[in-house]
C-alpha cells in the first residue's frame, strides 16, 4: 500500500523540493501552505505520516497538534523546525509528535527519522492486535513481559519480509509454535496455508515422503501417489518443530528448497517448484549439533537469516498470571460454562514456581485446576504438587536466614499450616485436602507445639 504523507510547510522552495523528494520514492504526498489546508486534508484524507513546520501564516505546529490530539492510533507526527530550542521540541513531543529534525536537514537524515516514525507505527499496530486478541490465532500471546515485547516485535518485523526464513530458538513449551503462528498471520501469506509438522514424530523412514510427497510404488507401501507438505504449503508457511530432529540424509534436499531449487517427490521425474517460507523450531543447540555431524552448517545458517529466541516462562514472570488466567478461564468456560478466578494466594504461587515445563506446563496446570474448582475459585491445593511444594519452599527460603538448612519437616510444616490457615483452621477439611486423616494431621500438629484447638463446623459458638 502506498504511503501518504500529509507535508505541511509555508515555504514554497523547501515545500516544492520535499513533495518532488517524497513523489519520486512513490510516496503520495498532500503537501499544504497553512493551517487552514492541513485541517481539511487531514479531517478528509487516510494519512500515514505527518511533516509539520511549526511557524505557519495563519497559526502554528502546536496548534495543530493540539487540535488533532495525537495519540497512538494517530499517524505520526515529524515536527520541523528553524529554530533549534530544545523547549520547542520538547512541547512538541508533549502534544504527541513522534520526532523532530531541525531546519535545516538533510534528505537522509528527513528520510531516517520518517522511517522510523512508520517502523514504529507499524510495530504499536501489531501489539495492539496481540493485546486485544484481534486474531483468534493469537489468542495465547500475551506480552506483558520486556522479553516478550522484543519477540512480538521482531515477529511483526521478519511478517514484512514474506520470503525470509526463521529459526526459533528455546525450551520445550516456551511458545514457540505461537510465535510461528504470529509470524505466519501478521504476514502476506496470512491468506495461504500454514501447515506444521513435528520431526521428532516422524518415522526415519517415512520423514523424506511426508515433506517432499511420493509416486504410487515408490516403495512398498506407497499404494497411491501423496502430496508432500511443502507442495501442501504453496504461497503459505512451512514450520518444521523440532527441525534438528530432520535425519541428516533428508536435510540436503531440504536445504536445496530453501534456496529456491525445485524438488522431486520420491520416486518421481518431474520437477516441482514452491514458494513457501520455513519457518523451524529447536529446543537444541543447533552449532553443537553441527560439531557432533548431526546437522548442516549450511543448512544451519540458512536457517538463522533471522532468528529469534523465545525467552523460559521462568524470565518472564510478568506473563505468568495473565497467561494463567486466560488458560483457566477458558478452560472453566468449557467445562462448567463460567470462568474460574485465580486466589491471590495462587496468583504468589504461579510467580514463585520455576516453571521447567514452561508455557505448556501452566496450560496443563490450568486445565486440571479449572477441573478441581467446582465452586469457581482456584485455590493453592488446586495446583500440582510440583507446584505447591516449590512455592512453600521458595516461601520458606525467603523467610529463613541466609546458611540456615532447610528440612524436608520445614516444608512440609509450612505447606500443612499454609492449607490449615485456608481452611480457617477446619482440620477434616484440610485433612481432606492434603490426603491425609485426621489423626495423622492432629500429629503433625502436636509434634511441631501447636495447640490443638478444634474449630470445626458443628454449628458451636
């Protein structure tokens, strides 16, 4: 789409110049004298940029920005200006303007700070779909966390580029698939295909017919001629999960189609082209297993044209409970018809938990919670042991002096009094809830000095 710039300059050299400067890089240009002209081209015309001269016959830049309230969805707004006050630039920057270059300037440095002006547009535009949940696709992003932010970004960047490749780097479950996904739907191939397969769960011996396709009697079992994914994702995106996985023997023709060869299907003479962009995933180091033989160095680096490294949940603690309300929620929805809430006790919990299995992990937590809260409410013995314990250990230590040990006893001490105090010191119930008798509980609690004051729910005062 082409880009309008709205240029609004009284001086009719400079005026004339840029317009010719903007025209011939094929921008549209809407170039205007005063104020009263940026007014009706502004409140008529779709406008991608803003150059503003602040000194104009019948008003000035302020002015402008005052009226039009720049805001995030507004285009942005370059400030030009003949003189170079620092006061001038800054109110300017208060009223919205998203930069400012000083008269005079030359066309590179105009042409760099408009870039980044619309570079930056662009990349609010594509959060703004991520936090709203524009895409259904997208519904698992959140980007709460600094890490986050910089993988989204980049994800909207490399969507402008439809032919460039991606590598996706990071643990098992940290949300690589959903990046690819984000990848594929921000881009120009959003309308084709994007088809996914997962090498590690591809047979050896089947994995060259599965991405490439086969002729009838190819081999044994090739009873009917198949189509291959790549052919299945023409004009779309490929996302190989797990590409390190891929046997040696198949990566050389995998490399040759990345590199716009055509490929043969297995079996067969006729040659076939495809325009597809890879897009593969490792949890692996994929240069030490190009020292162990195992994957191309030239594969390797045609695959990390651009790379991106999805950050562990455990370094992005800021996304934890948004993404762990959503799962809960909409798995309650599903289960019960109604979204479950998130105690602040469990809320502590989930920050405080390592999380080795990552985004995956909390999903399938969430999954079993949403399952255990039948009155609506996610409460800390919902949680999966792993989780639990972590957490009270984590508690524990913060409140323990640094050296001091930590038993077996300590945890499971604060753990019992955690659910007792939970239960507003109802012992069937919290019994019940550890799996546990009664007996057993009254014990514990005898053995550690705490008094055993029933405040069971006879109906007693």
């Amino acid at each position: 789409m082409t880009t309008t710039l709205l240029l609004v300059e009284d001086e009719s050299s400079l005026r004339e110049s840029l317009d010719a400067h903007f025209t011939g890089r094929g921008w549209r240009v809407i170039a205007c004298p005063t104020c009263a002209a940026a007014r009706e081209a502004h409140g008529k015309e779709r406008i991608d940029l803003v150059l503003l001269d602040l000194r104009l016959p019948d008003g000035t830049g302020l002015g402008l920005l005052q009226e039009w309230e720049v805001s995030a969805d507004h285009a942005p707004v370059v400030v030009m200006t003949a003189y170079p006050e620092v006061r001038t630039a800054v109110d300017a920057m208060k009223l919205g303007a998203h930069d400012y270059v000083h008269k005079p300037f030359e066309l590179d440095e105009l042409d760099l700070v408009a870039e980044r002006a619309l570079d930056a547009r662009r990349i609010r535009k594509d959060l703004q779909r991520f936090r709203h949940g524009a895409d259904s696709a997208l519904t698992e992003v959140v980007v709460e966390s600094p890490g986050m932010r910089r993988v989204m970004t980049l994800a909207s960047q490399v969507a402008a580029s439809p032919g460039t490749h991606v590598l996706l780097l990071g643990e098992t479950g940290s949300g690589k698939e959903v990046v690819a996904n984000a990848v594929h739907r921000l881009s120009a191939r959003a309308p084709s295909p994007l088809v996914k397969v997962n090498c590690s769960t591809l047979p050896e011996s089947l994995m060259e017919s599965e991405l490439f396709g086969h002729e009838k009697g190819a081999f044994t079992d090739a009873r009917q001629e198949r189509t291959g994914l790549f052919e299945l994702a023409d004009g779309g995106t490929l996302f190989l999960d797990e590409v390190s996985e891929m046997k040696p023997e198949v990566q050389p023709k995998l490399l040759r189609v990345i590199e716009g060869q055509p490929f043969r299907r297995v079996g067969g003479t006729k040659d076939l082209h495809v325009d597809v962009r890879i897009i593969a995933a490792t949890n692996r180091n994929l240069e030490a297993e190009i020292r162990k033989g195992r994957f191309r160095e030239d594969l390797y680096y045609r695959l990390k044209v651009f790379a991106i490294e999805v950050p562990p949940l455990r370094e992005r603690t800021e996304d934890i409970v948004p993404l762990a309300d959503r799962f809960v929620r909409q798995f309650s929805r599903e289960i019960r018809g109604v979204p479950a809430e998130l105690g602040a006790e469990v809320r502590e919990a989930l920050i405080r938990y390592r999380w080795p299995g990552n985004v995956r992990e909390l999903r399938n937590m969430m999954e079993r919670a949403a399952i255990l809260a039948s009155d609506g409410r996610v409460l800390p013995h919902h949680l999966s042991i792993e989780a639990q314990a972590e957490a009270a250990l984590s508690l524990y230590r913060s409140s323990t002096p640094r050296g001091d040990s930590v038993t077996l006893d300590d945890v499971q001490r604060l753990h019992i009094l955690s659910t007792l105090q939970d239960c507003k010191g109802n012992k069937s119930e919290a019994a019940r809830r550890l799996g546990i008798s009664r007996k057993t509980l009254r014990e514990k609690l005898g053995g550690w000095g705490i008094a055993d004051e029933d405040r069971e729910t006879t109906g007693a005062p």
